[in-house]
C-alpha cells in the first residue's frame, strides 16, 4: 500500500512501501494504445502550442516516458518505441523547437504504425 504524506504542498514522505518498489514506480505501464493516444495528444498539444512552453515540455516528457514504459512492458520493438525509448533516456530536456520536430516525427510513425 502506497501512502504518501503531504503537508504545506510538501512530500513528507512514503510509508509502508519497498524502497525497491519505490524507486521503480515510475516504471508502472499502461496499455500501449493508450501511452500511444497519449502521446499523440501530447505532440498534437506541442504543435498548437496549447499552453506554456513549460507546460508542452512537460506533458511531451511523461508522454514519452509512459510510450517508453509501455513498449518496454509489451516487448514491442518497433520504431516509435525506439524513439521513445531514445528520448525518455535523455538527460537533457528538449528545446521548443526540438520539441516541435520531434511532435512531427512521432506523429508521423504514430499515423503509419496505425495505417499498418
């Protein structure tokens, strides 16, 4: 059982949970046609520029991860997972104009992957 305690906005701390099982959350997937609608949106956000930079960058990012995590989940090796794969594994965060080519890139294999 996850509890997180908060207070003042701030994380307290997690109680009753495996620091294994914790660190590795982050991991958890969800269905790959729901990581991959998601990422559509969130590339499709990126192009209409439907919100701050900061806020496009980061629902790319989770985006991204979560199609990572989905593929990796599946055993899918296809091209859009290796481009999530390759971004989600990137320490440095993207530029706007990065994150504008790479929305037209992973819509593109999105759309042929589902013409397939």
């Amino acid at each position: 059982m996850l509890i997180l305690l908060m207070g003042s906005g701030l994380s307290l701390g997690l109680i009753g949970v495996d620091p294994l099982q914790a660190s590795q959350a982050w991991k958890q997937a969800v269905p790959y046609p729901e990581a991959s609608s998601g990422a559509s949106a969130a590339a499709t956000a990126v192009l209409n520029r439907g919100g701050s930079e900061e806020c496009l960058r980061g629902k790319l990012s989770n985006a991204i991860v979560r199609l990572s995590n989905s593929c990796d989940a599946a055993d899918r090796f296809t091209p859009v997972c290796a481009l999530a794969t390759d971004l989600a594994g990137q320490e440095s965060e993207l530029s706007f104009a990065e994150m504008v080519s790479t929305s037209e890139i992973l819509l593109k294999m999105l759309k042929h992957e589902a013409s397939r």
